[in-house]
C-alpha cells in the first residue's frame, strides 16, 4: 500500500493477515519451494483483521504515534515520480 501525506512524503508498506501469511507459506510449501518455511518483508505489516478499514485504522495510529518511520518505508516527496 501507499501512504501519501498531505506534504507529498509518500511511504510504502506490505499489510497482510496472520491468515494470509499461512496460506502463502501453505502454497509455497505445497509447491516445494524454500519459502515454504518462513515468510519475511522488508516493509512488511502484520494486521490482526482484515479490510481496508482495519488497515487504514492502524496505518493512522503509527503516523499518529510516530511509529510509522520503523514499520513502513519512506520513499519520498510525491514529485520525485
């Protein structure tokens, strides 16, 4: 997902479920590969429920406590595209 504040700072972030982190590890087990085994992501976020209104809850309490800087990626002004 994308966050892009109302200054054009833009972050990044992978947001996914413990439910489908199972089922990617499950498929990619099933399917032979090494990743079978573990899942990881550098801008990964692990929500507790699923929909986009969870997401958007907990997006707005790490801007809002300022943990948003060690969870997501920044990736800069909306310009730089």
């Amino acid at each position: 997902m994308w966050v892009i504040r109302d200054d054009g700072d833009r972050w990044s972030g992978t947001v996914l479920t413990l439910d489908e982190v199972h089922r990617i590890m499950d498929r990619r087990r099933q399917a032979g590969e090494p990743q079978g085994d573990y899942w990881w992501c550098w801008d990964g976020l692990i929500v507790r429920d699923a929909g986009v209104p969870s997401m958007v809850k907990v997006i707005d309490g790490l801007f809002a406590a300022g943990e948003h800087e060690s969870v997501l990626r920044r990736v800069g002004p909306e310009e730089d595209v």
